[in-house]
C-alpha cells in the first residue's frame, strides 16, 4: 500500500520568498532608475543634435537661413526646425516649419549665450547670432534628479 502525502507551499516559505524578492527589488531599482534617466537624457540629446544637422543641412540646400528656436521658457519644453528669414532666431508667422520636437518635462537642457534660445544658420551652414556675429557654445542635456550630463558643443563651421 501507498501513501501519497501531497504537500504544498507553507506560509513560512511564501514569506522567505518574498522577503528575498523585495531585496533583490530593492537592491535593483536605484540602478533601473539610473538607467532610465541616461536613456532618457541620451534620446533628447540625439533628437536635438539631429534637429541641428537638419538645420544646418537644409540652410545650405535652401540657400536659405535656418533656426532651431525653443518653443517656450527653454530647450527643455521643445523645439522647432524653421526657416528663418528675419534672421531674429525665433519662429514669426509665415515662416516654414521643417521639424518640431516636443519636450520632455524629466529632461532639463540649457544653453550658453545666444544658444540658451536659439541656434541660427545662414546659407552657407554658419552658425550666427541675430545680429549678424559668430554663434558657437554648448548645450547641457541632464536629468535633474540623476547624475549625468550630455554635452553638445557647437564648432565654428556649424557642427556638433
């Protein structure tokens, strides 16, 4: 004769288990986290370059000046590609959208200078202020409640 004796899972093993689990979650969220947010500065960091390229591209294939201008307080809240015919940096009406990007609100991006607001090609893919002078600098990408900054800098002859 055979006795089977079934056993399941008792409460006290469940509990071991789970205790380990939280643990282990514990251990791996801050790096989840860290993860995240350097995906998240890389991917704004890359659209905002891209969208620099195109600009720089499309002044020298128009023959026309090219901004890339914030769409509000800062970099951070999103941007537009436009062609920029007062040369002012900044999207008027009637001036041609080439791209748009929104922004990120976990993402923080500022600039030096001119560059805080606007990046502004002429034909010849030169970057240039508003009122006609050299326009180089940098741009900072960050997440403010991680560590980490992405750096663009801007060369002489338009490039990143």
């Amino acid at each position: 004769m055979r006795v089977s004796a079934e056993r399941g899972v008792t409460a006290l093993e469940l509990m071991v288990v789970l205790a380990v689990v939280a643990v282990l979650l514990a251990l791996a969220l801050p790096a989840w986290q860290d993860l995240a947010a350097r995906q998240r500065r890389n991917a704004m960091a890359e659209q905002l370059n891209g969208h620099l390229a195109l600009a720089r591209s499309a002044a020298i294939s128009k023959g026309r000046p090219v901004a890339v201008s914030t769409m509000g307080e800062g970099w951070h809240s999103g941007w537009r590609v436009h062609l920029d015919d007062q040369r002012n940096g900044q999207w008027d009406a009637g001036e041609s959208v080439l791209a748009e990007q929104e922004g990120d609100p976990m993402v923080r991006i500022s600039g030096n200078g001119s560059m805080g607001r606007y990046a502004l090609f002429d034909p010849d893919g030169r970057p240039r202020q508003s009122g006609g002078g050299f326009l180089s600098g940098r741009l900072e990408v960050c997440t403010p409640d991680r560590l980490g900054v992405t750096v663009l800098i801007m060369s002489a002859a338009g490039r990143i």
